[in-house]
C-alpha cells in the first residue's frame, strides 16, 4: 500500500503519507478506513504529506476525480485537512486541487503547506 496512516492520539491528527504513486481506488479504499475507524471521528484533523508522492500522472483530470471521490464520503465534511507539499511542483498541483475544491462547494477546510510544522500548528488551532 502506498499511502500510510499513523493516528497520533495526543495531538488528536491523523498523518497520512504517500509513498511513490497510488491509485484512486487505492484511495478511496482508504478514506473509507477512515471514515469507518473506531479509533478516530469519520471527520478527524488530517494531514496528507506529499514529500514522496510520485506526481507524474497527476492532472486536471484526476484532481476532479478526487473530488469525486471525496464527495462519497459526507462524514469528512467537517474535516480539518493540511497538505503537505515541500517542493514547488507538487506545491503547485496541491493549490491547484484546494481551489477545486472550493470550486466544487467541498465543505472541508483544506489548506496546503511547505512543511509539517506549519500544518500541524493549523490543525491544532482552534
């Protein structure tokens, strides 16, 4: 599997990371591990880290196809979501896909960032 799921109980995050390229079923197989966790809320803070993400197959159309996917699962809908996106180029598509959410009426708060300490103090300000 190349996306990981660490639950850190004292900050109350779930850190989930890619490594190398993943597939959208692969994804969806993982937001619903999530939304049915009974470890965490379906709608816990999350922070998605992009620093090993093989991004040469993401495009316009596979960003619209996440945000398909995502609206299939209304419990994130209160989700606090960081991405974390150190390099210019998966920067650059990461912004991209926050503005089609807002675009597409996504009721998650998403929100990219450079590094992880930056999104942690997001997610941890209430």
């Amino acid at each position: 599997m190349s996306i990981h799921l660490n639950y850190d109980k004292t900050k109350e995050i779930l850190y989930c990371s890619f490594c190398d390229s993943f597939s959208l079923e692969e994804l969806e197989s993982t937001l619903y591990a999530i939304t049915h966790s009974t470890e965490y809320a379906p709608d816990v803070k999350s922070s998605w880290n992009m620093e090993k993400l093989d991004h040469s197959a993401i495009n316009e159309k596979v960003m619209k196809q996440l945000i398909s996917i995502r609206q299939k699962y209304p419990q994130r809908r209160n989700a606090k979501v960081a991405i974390v996106a150190p390099s210019d180029l998966v920067f650059g598509l990461s912004r991209m896909y926050e503005t089609f959410s807002e675009v597409n009426s996504m009721p998650q708060n998403i929100y990219v960032f450079r590094n992880q300490a930056d999104a942690d103090k997001w997610l941890l300000d209430e």
